[in-house]
C-alpha cells in the first residue's frame, strides 16, 4: 500500500520500521527540528533519523492543515495515512485524503485515556492494564471508531518510560496485523461509548510534584509515571530533588512524625519517608546539582535523618 505516516518520537519508530520491512511505499511526515537540551541546539525527532538513515521520503510542515501540506499529501495519493504520537491535529481535509482512511495508534484502550498523555496516565492512576488502540481518525479528540486493540498488564514497578517501549512494539504488532483487514475492507469498525472516555492531560511539571500528605501507594505512582519525564520532585531546603525510585514498604510501623520526614536515613536501611497512611522508601534520588544516586550511596555522605520534604 501507499502510506502515509506521520510520527514524531520514539514511540513512533517501532511501526515506521515495521512497515518500511514490510514493504509499503511510504512518505514520512514528523514535526520540525527543535531546540534541545541545555545548548538549545536543533535536533532531529527519531522519526526523521530513522526516515533519512532508509532513504524515505520525508516532510516537516510547521503545519499539515497548511496549502502545501495538503498539496503535497494529494500529489502522492495515498492508501492509507496513519499517525502514531505525530503532535499535530489533522483537519477535515487531511481526513479526506487517503483512499481507504486515516487511522490512529493509540497508547491506551480507548476510550480510557484520550489525549495527550495516555501512558504516563495510566500508570499514575495506579491501573493494571494498558495497551493500544489502533482507530480510524476523527476530528473530535481519540473519538474515533476502534479497529483494533491489544491490553497487555502494568508491573507494579513498572515505569512510564519502561511500560511505553513496551506498548511502542506492541502498537507495531498491532499495525501489522490489521493492515490486512483494512487493505481487503474487512475491518470492523466500532463506535466508542463516549460516556466511559477518560482524558489524559498534557503532564506539566506541577503535576510532578511529589505531596507526602498523600498515601505511599499514590506517591509510588507518581513517581513511576514521571519518569523519565519530567521527573518526581519535592522540595528540601528551598531545593529542589527529584526523586526516580520508590518501595513501598510492607510490615513498617512508622513513628509518630509529619508527612515528609525522613524517620530513617542510612547506608545500611536506606531513606524511608514518612507519608499519609505509612511510609515509603525512596531508591534513587536526585539533589540539585548532583546526578542521580541510589539514596544509600547517597547517605554515606549527606545526613538525612530527620529532614521534612516538602
């Protein structure tokens, strides 16, 4: 088929490579180079590196409801397009394009967590399952009828960053085996019961800030689906530290002491935290100005014992 892919990072590689194995004649459309990192120096998305490393056909529109995006999508005439975490909304237009449809890979099982962050929403929720969706697009939001879908369980440890590799191969899978279905027009095509949609928000970094007044489970959530990004933190000594890791600590009486103090703090035990309904262990951590360590290492150098996160 002639395909039209629009993707933009990491997540997106995984089906872009799968269809350039496959054997589609493909365009690659993905946002344009942005500053990065502290030299604000220009970068290529994943998307674009994997783009020029095989030779594909490649565009960056500022935006694709423009004239010469439009344009150029006509001229090629497409089959299909499919969008995977591409970052731009498509007008009505776009939509009208392809031969067959649009459709859209989707990091949740709709329509549980439409927008812009479904997997970090889902593990800060506390969920066990996830999983993708693959959807025809319509213009309303992740509103579209499902084609296909596939759950897969979140480990209770599981990070935001570990459980969205996972779901970035499993959305490739999924894209292959319902190419077929579509190309033959044998995909089903089903309504989502809008009344059961829950909406991801885009993650800002206030919404990474850790509040100890909570329980230990609903911190540890919290702190798996920040990271890598933004990253947990709280506050100590008018610094800020972000903290990567937790445990929750089973059969702990903890003392009588505010949330957010550290009631233990050594190299042997480890930085236990005292939280609203117990206390949790925080694994690795992150002072200002210094680089992630694991709290131990950490406390055979600085004494924590005793100080108040806030």
């Amino acid at each position: 088929m002639k395909i039209v892919f629009c993707g933009t990072p990491e997540f997106a590689v995984p089906s872009l490579a799968a269809l350039y194995e496959a054997g589609h004649e493909l365009m690659v459309i993905t946002q344009p180079d942005r500053p990065k990192n502290r030299g604000h120096k220009l970068l290529p998305t994943p998307v674009k590196v994997f783009a020029m490393e095989h030779g594909l056909t490649l565009y960056q529109f500022e935006k694709i409801r423009s004239r010469e995006a439009l344009d150029v999508l006509s001229a090629f005439e497409p089959d299909l397009l499919i969008t995977c975490a591409y970052g731009q909304i498509l007008s009505q237009k776009n939509l009208d394009i392809p031969r067959l449809c649009c459709i859209n890979i989707h990091g949740s099982i709709l329509p549980k967590w439409r927008g812009a962050s479904p997997v970090q929403s889902a593990v800060i929720a506390g969920d066990a399952i996830s999983g993708v969706t693959i959807m025809r697009m319509a213009l309303k939001l992740d509103s579209g009828d499902i084609i296909s879908a596939k759950s897969t369980q979140i480990l209770p440890d599981e990070t935001y960053g570990e459980l969205l590799d996972r779901l970035s191969y499993l959305g490739a899978e999924l894209l292959l085996e319902t190419l077929p279905k579509l190309s033959s027009n044998t995909a089903e095509f089903i309504p989502q019961n809008h009344d059961k949609a829950t909406f991801a928000p885009l993650i800002t970094k206030d919404m990474a800030r850790i509040d100890f007044d909570r329980s230990a489970l609903s911190i540890h959530n919290l702190v798996r689906g920040m990271n890598p990004m933004p990253g947990a933190w709280t506050m100590l000594n008018d610094s800020v530290v972000r903290i990567w890791k937790t445990r929750l600590l089973e059969d702990i009486t903890p003392p009588d002491v505010p949330p957010g103090t550290c009631f233990i703090a050594n190299s042997r035990q480890g930085l236990y935290v005292m939280c609203k309904d117990g206390a949790i262990e925080v694994v690795e951590l992150q002072l200002t100005g210094g680089k992630r360590m694991e709290a131990r290492a950490l406390l055979n150098g600085k004494k924590l014992l005793g100080s108040v996160f806030e």
